[in-house]
C-alpha cells in the first residue's frame, strides 16, 4: 500500500482542528507530491518516515496560517532586504554568514523555520523549538558527516542559515534535504508544481511571522540567501526595495564542486551515488543557470550587485562593506569586527577538507577545454577568469 494524500490531509485536519492551508491550491499540489513519493520505490519504513514528514510539514503549514489569524502578523513591514544569490558553491553561504553576525541585521534561522508556530517573537524563554531542532541537526550530521565537509556551517545546528528554498518546505514545491532526510530517496529536481510568486508571498508570510513581536523589528534588517537567479521578477514584485548581491564563480568548479556536495549529502540518505550520472545532472543544470544569467533581462537591474567570486574570497569584508554601501546602509565598526572574528574562529575545514576535482567531468567524457570556451561569453560579460586547480 501506497501513500494516501487524502487520508494524510484528513489526519492533519483532526489533529489540528484547522483547515486553512493559506492556499486553496494546497491540497491539490499535496497530492501531486505524494504520487511522486509513491513512485521512489521505497519499502515499508521509507513509506512511514515519508508520511511522517508530510504530517509534520502539514500540521504546520496550519498551525503557520493560524497565527495570522490569532496574531496581527501580516501587519509586519519587510523593510529593504538584502539577499546573496549565485550559483551553487559560489561563496554565498559564506557571505550569508557574514551578514548574519552584524548585530543590526536578522537572518533566518533553521530552528525557526523548521517550528515556525507560535510566531517566536511571543515564546516564552523556555520554548523547546531551539533544542528539538538542535537534535534534528545531530541527527542530520551523523547521517550525512560529509555534508560538514562542504558545509561546515551546518555545526550551528538549531540557529544555522537556511537558505531561502527552505521557507518553502510546507509547500510542497521543493523537496530539500534539511525537510526530507529522514527519507530514503534522492534529491527531487522536478516534477512538482512550482510557482515562484506563490513562493515568495509564502516567504515573506515566513518573514512576518519571525519579526512579529519583537521589540527590535523596526531597527533590524533581514538579510537572506537563495537561489533567486531563475525567480528575479517575482522577488523584485515582492519585495521591491530589496538588494541583491549577486556571486559569480567558474562554471566549470561550479559544476565539479556541487557534483560532490550533493554525493556527499545523498550518500547518507541512500547510499552509494553514481557519481556519472550526478556529474552529467549537475553540469546540467549549472549549463541552465548560466544560461539563464546570460538572457535574463533583470540581470542588470540597478538593485543587483554583481561581484566576482575570486574578489569576495580575497576581501569578505571589503565586499560586504561595499554591498552595504550599493545597498544604502552602512557597515558599523561592530559588525565589520564581528565578520573579521567570525572569518578567524570559523574555518572552512575545521571538520575536514572538502576535496573534489574537475575530473568528475572528464570521465563522464567532457573535454575541459571545451567547457571553458562554452563558458566564455558568461566569463567575459562578468569578469570570471578560469580557475585554475584540480
């Protein structure tokens, strides 16, 4: 026996005693995703921990739109955001962390986002979410002990940095590993039904919901991060006064790097990956996002930042201080000392050295040269020189 959307909506309803999803649309996309999860193939104990996390991601979803209207949230003001964008292994996790220790700014956290009702700003100083999403990332690091070698971020369990996708876990759309590792299947790419303006209302009610009272609100900005490349029009649509740093990188590292990234995560969720066929979807799909940069007509849009990957490894701080300034705000003297702190204490191989090599390209049969000419007009448009290493 299968998964049944039906009865699992059901469940979530009588527990709760709620039926507002925020969304009309929600049920018929809940059961889209559950075909795909009965098509995985997977046993018994896949199927529980499955319907497992589509409970928990069901109740909630209206336990989240329940607040709205317990609580005046949607009355928060989403000031003049600034996101970090770019390609996969681009440098944008760590200058989301950098952002993230300036004591003006708020980003989101994984505790939050994982347990987001009651809004957290109304918690009383005991509420557990902190230390249950603490042990889900124990849990996630002993799963997955490579992932903490490309993302060594992830040791800041509870309060780490998700990434902006993550908001959109309750929706449906995505199927990220933060909300489905405790599922046996491989990382779902396509086949459900996205939308991104929905998705970004859905992550500002999220923003809302974080900033809902909190006595400094007004004199904190959001700083976030995501894959926004593909989605420039519906950000802009939602958050108008928004900034955008965005990062470039070789594609061809790209394509190599996020290749074992994504190995290493899968590996502890389903075993052994073939590594050909990660290497030929990850090229892909880095092929996809260059493309995209290279036709968007938002791309230069004047609330869009553009900086070289090499030049922010070389300077974090420079080039944060920069964003700020292309972003209309000033970076204090106490954050630009807690980036440089952070940078000292936070090492990127202080759980071990993430290696991988451009060799998971050649023996799928790509010719490197050959990449780095397909490349080239990305290359030249922004200034990206060949990196040259392994």
């Amino acid at each position: 026996m299968g998964l049944n959307a039906a009865d699992m909506l059901t469940r979530a309803e009588n527990e709760t005693g709620l039926g507002d999803y925020g969304d009309d649309t929600l049920p018929e996309r809940f059961g889209v995703a559950v075909d795909l999860l009965n098509d995985q193939g997977m046993g018994p104990d896949g199927l529980r921990r499955a319907a497992d996390v589509c409970h928990w991601l069901l109740t909630t979803r209206l336990e989240l739109f329940e607040d709205r209207n317990r609580h005046p949230v949607a009355d928060e003001v989403i000031e003049r955001p600034m996101f970090v964008t770019g390609e996969p292994r681009s440098g944008t996790t760590l200058m989301h962390a950098l952002m993230s220790v300036d004591p003006q700014a708020r980003a989101l956290r994984f505790w939050e986002v994982m347990y987001p009702s009651p809004p957290p700003g109304i918690a009383g100083p005991e509420d557990p979410r902190r230390a249950r999403a603490d042990a889900d990332w124990r849990e996630i690091n002993t799963k997955m002990p490579k992932w903490l070698h490309s993302h060594p971020y992830n040791d800041m369990l509870g309060d780490g940095l998700p990434e902006d996708e993550r908001t959109w876990a309750f929706d449906f759309r995505v199927m990220t590993p933060t909300a489905w590792w405790r599922v046996p299947m491989q990382t779902v790419v396509g086949g459900l039904p996205t939308d991104a303006a929905a998705q970004y209302r859905l992550h500002k009610v999220m923003l809302q919901q974080f900033q809902y009272g909190r006595d400094e609100a007004l004199a904190k900005h959001w700083v976030l991060k995501g894959f926004h490349g593909f989605r420039l029009a519906e950000l802009f649509d939602v958050y108008p006064d928004a900034g955008l740093l965005w990062l470039h990188r070789d594609p061809v590292q790209v394509a190599a790097s996020r290749t074992m990234m994504m190995a290493d995560i899968l590996e502890g969720i389903v075993g052994p990956v073939d590594l050909h066929a990660a290497a030929k979807m990850h090229l892909e799909l880095t092929r996809a996002g260059i493309a995209n940069t290279m036709t968007n007509p938002l791309v230069h849009d004047s609330r869009i930042m553009h900086v070289r990957y090499t030049d922010f490894v070389a300077d974090p701080v420079g080039v944060a201080r920069s964003y700020y300034e292309f972003a209309g705000r000033t970076l204090s003297d106490e954050a630009a000392t807690a980036m440089r702190d952070y940078l000292a204490n936070n090492r990127g191989d202080r759980h071990g050295k993430f290696r991988y090599s451009t060799t998971v390209l050649t023996d799928i049969g790509e010719d490197l040269d050959t990449l780095h000419e397909e490349f080239r007009p990305f290359r030249e448009r922004f200034g990206v020189e060949i990196e040259q290493r392994g």
